[in-house]
C-alpha cells in the first residue's frame, strides 16, 4: 500500500502493523500527505521531526490531528547541534546538513537528536515504522541505528546516492549492512531512490 504526495510516495505492509502504531517521521519539509494517511488509515501516532526553520513555520500554520506529533529536531548520529545548509530557492524546504558550509553559502543551525535519544526521551521500546528523508543524512543515522540495535518494524528510506559525496558504492554497502542485519526489500519506488524495508521479525 503506496500513500503520499509528489515526490514523497512510500509503500508500507499494512497487513504487518498493529493497530494505533508507533510511527517516527524523520524529514517532513512541506509534504504530511504519508502522515496524515497512515493517521486516516491506520490509526498510527506519528512523532515528526524536522528541525529547519521553514518547516517549524509551515507546520505552524497547518490544522493537525492530535495524533500528529512534531518536534523541531533533526535525526542524526548525535546529539546537539549541527548547521544545515539553506535550500538556494526560497520555495524549497531540502535543507541539508552533514556536509561542510562553503564560504558565502547560507546556512543555519538546528538541534539533531539520535535514534536512540529520540526513542528513550518519549519511552518507546519499538518503532513500528521508521520513515526517514533527511538529505544523505542516512548515510550516518542509519549505521547509528544498527550500532544501537534498534530495529524498526518497517523502514522507509529516501537514499541520497545521487549527491555528490555519496559514493554508490558507499550506498550499496549501506544497503547491505540493513540486509546483513535482518531487513528485507519490500519496495523500490519507479524513481529509483525511496526504498522500503520489513524487518525479517515480522515476516
């Protein structure tokens, strides 16, 4: 089952969530539409998190169900605060961190928590579904995840492999790594870079 809006389409097994599932958000920008329909459908509690400054007003402005959850914070393999590089286009919310400033490009810094943080500050043992889109941020949070044994029922990830300082082959072994620690494929989106996973505990 596929839900979303644009670019930001992701597919779940709905038959391997439990009823009022906990689900985490990592990288909302301006597109809920997947949030609010795992909220519709599925009666999920979504936890968001985007720590930008265009998302944090956005998200102000909208009308939210209570099951909707955000929080101003970033996903990353810390905890404190990074900078995140401003999107060149006052219309786009793609800010990125993880990648050094260059000189004359704006930039601004947002509080990043880990996975690990992030779970024992509201006290969930498990994540049913992991949705993460954090601008190659994956690339750190995900190996994080695994050191930190911390296996979400599902998990779905926009891969950045097209950026420039993410080799592919950094990518496949990323892949492989999810693989070697008990993740299958469920999904690959037509676009080549939304991936979606169940853990082999579900299946």
């Amino acid at each position: 089952m596929a839900y979303g809006a644009r670019s930001g389409f992701w597919t779940i097994a709905p038959h391997l969530l439990p009823r009022e599932s906990v689900v985490y958000s990592a990288g909302v920008g301006n597109n809920i539409r997947w949030d609010l329909e795992m909220i519709a459908h599925h009666c999920a509690l979504v936890y968001a998190f985007d720590p930008t400054p265009r998302t944090v007003e956005w998200i102000s402005e909208q009308d939210l169900p209570g099951s909707f959850n955000f929080f101003p914070l970033g996903l990353s393999d810390r905890d404190g605060e990074i900078d995140f590089i401003e999107p060149n286009r006052t219309y786009k919310f793609n800010y990125r961190s993880g990648a050094v400033v260059p000189p004359g490009v704006r930039s601004v810094a947002c509080e990043v928590r880990r996975l690990a943080t992030l779970c024992k500050t509201f006290d969930h043992q498990g994540i049913d579904v992991l949705k993460m889109d954090i601008e190659g941020a994956e690339m750190q949070a995900l190996p994080d995840m695994v050191s930190s044994g911390i296996f979400p029922g599902q998990l779905l990830v926009e891969f950045h492999y097209n950026y420039p300082d993410i080799g592919f082959d950094q990518f496949l072994d990323l892949i492989q790594s999810l693989r070697d620690n008990g993740y299958r494929i469920l999904d690959i989106s037509e676009r080549g870079y939304e991936f979606s996973f169940v853990h082999e505990q579900l299946l």
